[in-house]
C-alpha cells in the first residue's frame, strides 16, 4: 500500500539555523496540517534487533501516526555492550515496512557508527521511513558509564516533517538547559527526547520535560522505555507522554510494556 502523505524530512544542524523562527509552512501556522504523533514503550528482547524491529513495526501500525517516536536504545535495549545498527540492516526489514504502509516516520533508538565515516560510536535516533532508514541525530550528553564505549554528538538535530520542526534529544539531553537552549535556537515546534528512566524516578522525565515545554513554548514529547533492561534498569518507569507549551499533559501512556498514546498536535 502506498504511503498515505507525502514525505517530508529534512534534517537541519546548527549551521542552517534560521535567525528567528520562520513559518514554514507557506500558509501561516493555522493552516498548517495538524501532526499525528505517537510515543511508544515497545516491549524490549535484549541485543535482539529483530524481534524488536517486529515489535516496533507493531506499534507504528496500531499507532496510525505520522510520527511514531521510541525510547533510548529501543531496538536493542540498554544494553551498552550491543553491536552498532547499520541503516542497511536487513533485520529493519519489517519496521520499514510498517512506515511505508501506514506512512509513518519512526524514530528509534539504537547504537549508531559515527557520521561521515568518523571514528567512534553514538547512541542514536534512527529516522525510518518507507524508503529507509538514516541516523538523524547522536546523542550529545552522555552518563559516565556510556561515555566509556561512545562518543557525544556534535551538534542538536531537527527533523521538518510535513510543515512541523522537530528537535531531537536523547534522556541526559534533556536536563542540560544548553541542549534545548540550542535546540529551541533552530526554530522549532517540537522536542522529542527519547528516555530511559528508573521507575523510582519517574518523575525525573515529567519536570524535564515540563520545564522545556513552558520555557520554550514547546510542544514536548517522551518516549519512555518500560519494563526492564540492562545497565541495572530492573523496572523502568514508562509513563511516555505529550506536553503543551503551557505544560499541560496532553496524552500520557501507562508503565507497561507495549503501551503506547497518541495525540493530534495543531
């Protein structure tokens, strides 16, 4: 089945930064298309990129979203020892499908080569659509532990999806004020961080990104992993959901693997 929007996806870097935020999208930001957005906690094998990449193609098809987003590391877990992900990796199959069927931008996380051939590793957001899969952003605050395999990435990242500017982040990404300060400097719509958090903190990801949203006046969004994983996470806290830019919660998902929740963004 062919998609059923246009794609529209751009990745823009500090160096394309507009000087104030532009209306893109040709009409004024009332007319613009109101966005489908989905945050998603799939249930998680460790190390096992296929079974996750089925388990990630079946939230975006009972997502019916234009933009399905994923926790920290989805597709193998916090599991910090985890070979890289190549965008040519045939066992995304599936979750590539899934994006083509339902015209559907997902965004999930795994560990990524560095961009251009550099040396090192990332923690990544995999941007993936019907027509493949690129890396779209590195994460660039890392925790100790992660900063003995990987290494941070350069600069934040924005997504442009049908009219709608989206930036992106990575959990520690989001408590370090810079991050968003520089994200927010691109002219966006929207932060969507990807998170893993212990269920004993499951606050920790709501003040963040509360404070985002009403700072910046931001539509927020986190994908929060659920259910347990590696790096010591024995239950992490789930609870994905969506922010205004006054701070009010707009969709908010439970603390069970294999939640998800959508909302309309206008």
């Amino acid at each position: 089945m062919a998609p059923r929007y246009e794609l529209i996806l751009r990745v823009d870097h500090e160096a394309d930064r507009p000087a104030a935020p532009v209306d893109r999208t040709g009409g004024g930001a009332e007319n613009r298309t109101p966005l489908r957005l989905a945050v998603a906690q799939p249930a998680c094998v460790p190390r096992n990129v296929a079974a996750n990449a089925r388990g990630h193609a079946a939230a975006v098809r009972a997502a019916g979203a234009r933009v399905v987003l994923f926790p920290e590391l989805s597709l193998t877990g916090y599991e910090l020892d985890a070979p890289v992900v190549a965008v040519d990796d045939a066992r995304l199959a599936p979750l590539v499908g899934a994006c083509g069927e339902t015209g559907t931008l997902a965004l999930a996380g795994a560990p990524v080569a560095g961009e251009h051939g550099q040396r090192g590793e990332h923690i990544g957001t995999l941007a993936v659509t019907g027509a493949g899969v690129t890396v779209a952003y590195r994460k660039m605050w890392l925790g100790e532990v992660e900063a003995r395999r990987f290494r941070p990435g350069d600069a934040p990242a924005v997504l442009t999806v049908d009219g709608w500017r989206l930036g992106l982040a990575i959990c520690k990404d989001t408590g370090v004020a810079a991050h968003a300060a520089r994200t927010a400097a691109l002219g966006v719509d929207g932060y969507l961080a990807s998170v893993l958090e212990h269920a004993r903190d499951a606050a920790v990801p709501d003040e963040r990104a509360r404070r985002i949203a009403t700072a910046r006046r931001l539509f927020v969004a986190v994908a929060s992993f659920a259910g347990s994983t590696g790096g010591g996470y024995t239950a992490a806290a789930g609870r994905s959901a969506v922010w205004t830019p006054t701070g009010d919660v707009l969709g908010r998902a439970g603390d069970a693997p294999g939640d998800l929740v959508r909302v309309r963004l206008r």
